[in-house]
C-alpha cells in the first residue's frame, strides 16, 4: 500500500462569478522512504497541491488516502489531528518563534499534542541533533544564521516523527551556499529513511530529489525519475 495516494484530485475556487480551477484531477502515488519535488512556475497548481497533500486544505472532488486513511473528506478537527501525528511542515519563512531557544521552538508541537515535560525535552533534543545543532539549543533564532534556523525548523518538523516530511519552497530565504547545505540535510535525512516532498519551482532544487512531479494548469504535465 502507497504511502500516499491521490485519484483525481481537483480543487476549484470561487472568486466572485468566476470559478478558478487550481486543480483539474491529478493522480499519483508516492511511496514511503521516496524523496519527491513538486515543481511547477507561479499559478501551476503547485501550492494547491501542497495544502491538499499538508491537509491544510480539502479537495473539490477526487480522493487522497494517507498512510491508509482516506483524509478526502475529513472535518477540520480530525484534519488537524492527522497534520500533528503524520506531517511534519518546513516553511521558507522558519516560523519560529524569535523570544524563546532552539530546544523550546522544537518542542513546541509536542506541547500541543501533551506529550510530558522530560519526555518531550528529550525528543527535542535528539531533533536537534539529528540536524546537527547539539551546540545551539539553548539559542534564539535571533542568535542564529538562516541555514541555522532552517535547521531548528526542519528539527521542529521531525520532532513528531511524521510519515511525510512536506517543505515548501525551503531554500527560498537563504543564499546559495546556505542553501546547499539544507539540501544536504534533507539529502541526509532522505538516507536514514524519512520520506521527504519539496514544492519549488527553481530546478536545481527539484534535481536534488529523486523524483519530479511538474504541474502546470492545474494537471500533472510529467513524473520523471532523477538519475
């Protein structure tokens, strides 16, 4: 059984009179360990895609099964319970929180789900480590480089230990070199078995993924394996 499963998923918006279909009915499986790009220029279907697949929106028509349970027509309550527990998110903007340390901005999830103080602190810091940042984690983010507080974000996104690690366009804050380096974390992290989708539209980053899927007007235009 795929991981994650998609049939026909569209999604349509009305602005006004006008009906805009972001998604016309794409189809695709992507399978557990896979590390996958979702490409596509500005207005594709790309982020409307990444918020169906995230939960964070909910298809017009079509079905999306996740790791078995089929999320297509979920309420916003267990929406929000399937995010927490399956889907940990890297946004280009970090959105940590600037007042408070690495190993607090990580912990946070685990907050909100309950998890006890000394249980959590612990899982933070193996996050942490995970991405290389055993020395940081009592710092803020203000004390922090960009790639620095990727990193703190990506920890945060791996603290729950999700099925699907889903990034949006996470090289977009940082210059080149600092950009590499992120890229080789997921790459690291891609090896040690996590599953891993990225949505950019700038190519060298997808070629880093083993698999491309390329939207445009709403449809899946190719699905390609990266040599």
């Amino acid at each position: 059984m795929s991981l994650l499963r998609i049939r026909n998923i569209a999604r349509s918006y009305e602005m006004g009179a006008e009906t805009v279909h972001a998604l016309r009915g794409v189809s695709a499986d992507i399978e557990k360990g896979e590390y996958v790009a979702i490409m596509g220029p500005s207005g594709s279907g790309k982020s409307t895609l990444m918020n169906l697949l995230g939960c964070l929106d909910s298809p017009t028509s079509g079905s999306y099964e996740l790791n078995g349970t089929d999320v297509s027509s979920l309420d916003e309550n267990a929406l929000s319970d399937i995010r927490n527990r399956e889907i940990g998110f890297v946004f280009q903007t970090f959105n940590l929180l600037p007042r408070v340390s690495a190993l607090r901005n990580v912990e946070l999830p685990l907050i909100y789900a309950g998890i006890p103080r000394d249980e959590r602190r612990e899982a933070a810091r193996v996050a942490l480590e995970q991405v290389n940042l055993s020395d940081r984690m009592e710092h803020r983010p203000n004390e922090m480089s960009g790639g620095q507080r990727q990193r703190v974000a990506i920890a945060r996104a791996l603290v729950n230990q999700p099925s699907i690690l889903l990034a949006d366009e996470p090289t977009g804050n940082l210059d080149s070199t600092t950009g590499t380096e992120i890229l080789g974390l997921f790459h690291s992290l891609w090896k040690k078995g996590h599953t891993i989708i990225v949505v950019t539209h700038e190519e060298e980053v997808a070629l880093n993924a083993r698999r491309i899927l390329r939207i445009r007007d709403g449809l899946l235009a190719s699905d390609e394996i990266v040599k």
